[in-house]
C-alpha cells in the first residue's frame, strides 16, 4: 500500500480514537477525526494535523462523506441505543466507498447469550461486519483501568471504590495501550482479518488487589468496599445515566461475578509494540484525576 492511505477514526475526541489519530499522524500517516462537534477538541486535532469532518454514526448521508477517500476506518460507538443501525450505516457506507478494512471496538462480554443488551448488540454487529468484503478485526477489551476515575470517591483525605463486583478479577486496560493496537491494526490490517482480541492489561487483580495498587502509587489509603447489584444500578439510574446504560452495567457486574472479564495475554505488547501499563504506571499518568470524585461513584449511606 502506498504511503498516501487515508483512514478514518471514529469518536476521534474520545480516549482510543483521540489516541489512535495522535499515533497515526506521529508515524506519518493521514488520519481523518469524525467528531460530533467543532469545539476545542476538534481544533486540536486539526492543529495536529488531522483532517476533521463533523458526522453522525446514526446519518448515512453523514457517514458516506466522511469514508470517502478512506483505506480503513475505527468503528466505535459509545453504550447508547443505536449501535445495530449505526453498524449498518457504517456497513453500507463504507461499502460503497470502497473502504478495504476495519477496526471494531466491541467489548469482552459479547456474546450471543449475554444478558446486556448492548453486548449482545456487540455480537450481532461482529457477525454483521464479518459477512461484508472488509478486512475486519474486532477487538474486546476488558474493563479500560479509566473506569477507575469515573468511580471514584474521594473522602476525608482517602480513597473509596464502591462498586458490585464482589471477589472477582480482570486485569484493567488503559485506553493508551489499546490506541496502540488500533493503530497498529490499522495500517496493516491483512493478517488480522476476522480476528477477535480480547484486550487485557499485565496483571490480573481483585479490587482489593487494584486499592491496594492504588494506595502505594497515591500514598494514601484506598478502601474497596463491595456493593450490590441492585444498589449500584438505582445509584446510576438516580443520576441520570442513561437505562440502555445502566442496563448493560448491571448485566456485566453479574459477568464479572461470573468471571467473565477475567484473564490476561500478551495481544498489547505483540500487536501494539509494548507491555502494557500496570495499575500503578496507570495511576501515576493519571495522578490528577483522583484528586477530587469521579461521577459515577455510589456514595455511602
């Protein structure tokens, strides 16, 4: 393939796509960002280089400008209704623009029997991409290591995890070190055709395990205190997360009890280049996003 590919990323202001537009263009490739909206993010982008294209996943219209010119494309929608039609709109799309690959963000608990909606959408929309001429390759990552962030509690100078996963285990992902694999999957995408990777960062934890990690990196302590189901789920819905959402929440929680997020391997370091951050390397980039409560924690009765 010659060196003017173009490729289109998707949800390019969120953490994988903005990281995969940053290492394209490091390494000398056109990328395209489809953002929802020109604001400061965009303009980033745009200063970095990349072209820029305002789109919605669920407009085929909207879609069929933004993939044209374009060699291979990241597909990610985020865990809002509208991922089956939006996966066809990208199909047709793409399709008709004759785009020759692409990456899909999917998620490690897609499945045919799963009991969230949105990871059986996940599934469907696999089996739906992998029936096109595409070169595919679908990644599943198990829960990103940012999920610590948006959960957590900040009080009295300590740190709390109040979350409904018991006793299980998974080993977090940084979104960084996903970006990489995007990245990588995407200028050479032929060896990984109908590929599925499960994405897991080095060491598999409990949430005790990952407050414990957490406390030596921040040098206070962190306390995880388990929760139920039930409750979690009625502190997002009272919140104002949206149900498809919450849905898929609580449906992964009872995945997670289940070990379904569990495992590790070495598909970051092989495709992206490098091992993957631990808990603490991740903590420490991080450092200022747990000053203060992320917004989706479960505060205490």
């Amino acid at each position: 393939m010659s060196d003017d590919r173009l490729f289109l990323v998707t949800g390019a202001t969120g953490r994988t796509g903005g990281g995969a537009i940053k290492l394209l263009l490091e390494r000398g490739h056109r990328a395209r960002a489809m953002v929802h909206r020109e604001d400061e993010r965009s303009r980033a982008l745009a200063e970095a280089g990349a072209e820029v294209v305002v789109a919605d996943l669920h407009d085929l219209d909207g879609m069929t400008t933004a993939l044209q010119g374009v060699t291979g494309a990241y597909f990610c929608h985020p865990i809002l209704p509208g991922l089956v039609e939006s996966t066809v709109i990208f199909a047709q799309a793409a399709t008709e623009a004759g785009v020759r690959s692409v990456v899909n963000m999917s998620q490690i608990p897609a499945r045919r029997e799963a009991g969230s909606n949105a990871a059986r959408q996940h599934w469907l929309c696999e089996r739906l991409l992998d029936r096109t001429d595409l070169l595919t390759t679908h990644i599943r990552p198990t829960f990103f290591a940012e999920w610590l962030t948006v959960s957590w509690e900040m009080r009295d100078g300590e740190g709390y995890l109040r979350l409904p996963f018991g006793e299980g285990r998974h080993a977090p992902i940084a979104s960084a070190d996903q970006s990489r694999v995007i990245a990588a999957l995407l200028v050479e995408p032929e060896q990984h055709d109908r590929a599925i990777y499960p994405l897991h960062g080095p060491v598999e934890m409990n949430h005790h395990d990952i407050a414990g990690a957490m406390a030596r990196e921040l040098g206070h302590p962190v306390h995880y205190e388990p929760i139920g189901v039930e409750e979690f789920s009625a502190s997002m819905l009272e919140r104002g997360h949206d149900p498809h959402l919450v849905q898929h929440l609580r449906s992964v929680a009872l995945d997670y009890l289940n070990g379904v997020f569990s495992g590790t391997n070495d598909v970051i370091e092989k495709i992206g280049g490098r091992p993957p951050l631990s808990v603490e390397e991740f903590v420490r980039a991080k450092r200022a996003d747990f000053q203060t409560s992320g917004p989706r924690f479960v505060p205490a009765a």
